[in-house]
C-alpha cells in the first residue's frame, strides 16, 4: 500500500491525551447541563476540570514539540481546541453563578447565627 493512502498511526500518548481531552470536556458538560435551579454544589468540580483542562493544555503542547509530524500535529491541535473551549466554558459558568452561590452562602451563615 503506498505511504500517503495508508492512515497515520498515533502512539499511546497522543491517544492518552485526545482520551483525558474527552473525559473531561464530557464531565464538564455533564456538571453545566441545564437544570431548573441553581446547584452551588457543582462550583468546585467545574473549577477542578477548568484547572484539568488547563493542565491538558500544557501537556499538548509538550507533545506538538515532541512529535514534529504534521498528521500528529493536526490531531493534537484539534484536542487543543477542545480542551481551550472546555477551559473557557467552565471560567464562564463558575464566573457566572460564583457571586449567586457565594451571596446565598452568606445568607444562610446570617441565618444560623440568629
């Protein structure tokens, strides 16, 4: 079969990476998907998978440095843009509903001391 009609073959990393990518842009959906109030609970993982998706950044790039490949380099940019929207996604949603959370916190604290 000639070189440029078989398929690429990505090594275990770069699968890791698009693995770890869609884990937590499908966990970050799941804690943002429309619900009829507001749950505070779902703060602090949305800000763990923000900071998880930052760290898969960081990692893609190391691995478009390692792999010079432009095939490995188109496969790693599209995780990158997924793991950017799913960064950004969830600094939107915590941004949004952290000051609700955090005025409904202080309420409860003023009713307890009463």
């Amino acid at each position: 079969m000639p070189g440029s009609l078989s398929r690429p073959r990505f090594p275990f990393r770069l699968v890791s990476v698009a693995i770890l990518t869609v884990a937590a842009a499908v966990a970050s959906w799941w804690y943002m998907r429309p619900d009829p109030a507001i749950d505070c609970n779902r703060l602090p993982p949305l800000t763990i998978f923000a900071t998880l998706a930052a760290f898969i950044i960081a990692i893609i790039f190391r691995q478009m440095a390692r792999h010079p490949d432009r095939a490995h380099r188109w496969f790693l940019t599209i995780w990158l843009v997924i793991a950017a929207a799913t960064l950004f996604a969830d600094f939107r949603y915590v941004r949004r509903y952290r000051d609700i959370c955090n005025s409904l916190q202080q309420e409860m604290q003023h009713l307890k001391t009463q």
